[in-house]
C-alpha cells in the first residue's frame, strides 16, 4: 500500500463505500469459473458443440446483455430450436452447473471481513456497484457481507452507471455526509476512481481485484490486499 499523491486533508473521514465486484467479492473468478461448468454440463447433456465454443457464447451473450443477464443460457439454446424436454435438459444442466460452481468459488476477498469489522467501529460503510439491485443484494447475502453495510447503491438507484456523477452523489444522500468526507474502494479505475474524484471523493485503488477499467485514472492510495484500508483510513 502506498500513497500516490500527496493531499492535504482537513475534513474528516466518515464514510467508506465500496464497489462491490471485484472489490469486495471475487466477481470475475466466480463468472470465468461456474460459466465453464455450465458450459461442460450443457454439452454433456446433448449440446453439440465444444465446451470451448459454448463457453463464448456465453461471454459474446454477457457482452451484448450485460453480465449479469439472467436468461443467457436461455438466449444460448434459442437458435438450436431444440424441442421442449431437450431444452430444458440442456438448460437446467447449465444452470445447476453455473449455481454449483458458485457456491464453491463466490466469497469474500482474503481479510475483507476483518477489515469490514474494524472499518465499522467507527465509519459508517456503503456499497456502490453498477449491478442490478437484486444481483447485488444476492451476491451480498451469499458471501454473508450485507450486515456490515448500512447503505446499497445499486444501479437501479439511478439508472446510470459509474463513472456517472449520479450514483456517487446518490449514495452520498444516503449516508447524509458530504462526497468530499467519503472514501472510495474500487478495482475499477475508470469508473470507480475517475467517478468519485469527480464529486470529490477521497480514493483508493483494489488492485488486488482489477481485471478492466485501466484509463490512467490515478488514486490517492492503492492498496494490495484488503487490510491494508486500515493504514488508509489513518492518513485521511
């Protein structure tokens, strides 16, 4: 962890928000993973394709929908015009595949609900991710993190996604605190940072989740792993 500029703080720190995938959960990992089983168990209950090639068209359908499109093995199998039972074979293969998968990748990033309890004596604590609103809510339950939050912003708040001032100011709103008395976590640095910069926002780069958004957007601070927010938190 390290500082990346240097700022001079006069206000105080009173809320930390948090993007959610691939910040505070191991989105990407969990969605490469369980998608590849459900794309082995779809083939193996008669689509015939590889498993390879059923794998991209489940991503070619993420990138047109949206990742967390919730009828994409349904959208996959509609060219094929299989008749009913085959459909729903090869389909609720997929889908108990997908489901199985994520019960055994989906959690927390290491240190994350030790640094969440500590961060939460004496901040007050806020997810802002550009998911769906029950997406997030789900993926929240299931990792066991929706008790440390006392505010979810979700894109459905505002129907406009990060880097978007809307969300940022959004969920400010929410936490009645000022942007610039906020800390911002994300993996996502042209949407996470570059958006909360834009209000105002004190920021600090997950570098130990990124896999998309390097636009040369710079953060305050940058941290390797989860517990080291606890340094952060100290020098704001």
């Amino acid at each position: 962890m390290f500082l990346l500029f240097d700022r001079q703080y006069s206000i105080m720190l009173k809320a930390v928000i948090f993007d959610l995938d691939n910040t505070l959960v191991n989105f990407w990992e969990f969605k490469q993973e369980s998608s590849k089983e459900a794309a082995k168990a779809m083939v193996g209950a008669g689509l015939e394709m590889s498993a390879g090639a059923c794998e991209r068209l489940i991503f070619k359908i993420y990138e047109t929908h949206g990742i967390d499109y919730q009828l994409t093995f349904t959208e996959l199998l509609k060219p094929f015009k299989f008749e009913k039972d085959k459909f729903e074979k090869i389909r609720n293969a997929g889908i108990t595949a997908y489901l199985r998968k994520k019960g055994e990748i989906l959690r927390p990033y290491g240190g994350m609900e030790a640094t969440l309890h500590e961060l939460k004596k004496d901040y007050s604590l806020a997810v802002l991710t550009d998911a769906p609103r029950e997406q997030a809510h789900s993926r929240l339950a299931f990792t066991g993190l929706q008790n440390y939050f006392s505010q979810v912003g979700t894109f459905h708040d505002t129907n406009i996604y990060k880097p978007g001032v809307e969300p940022f100011l959004h969920i400010c709103k929410k936490l009645e605190v000022k942007a610039e008395e906020c800390l911002m976590v994300g993996d996502n640095l042209s949407r996470d940072i570059r958006g909360a910069k834009l209000v105002g926002m004190h920021t600090c780069f997950a570098k130990y989740g990124q896999v998309f958004g390097d636009d040369g957007t710079k953060a305050e601070f940058e941290i390797d792993k989860p517990v080291q927010l606890l340094e952060v938190v100290k020098k704001i």
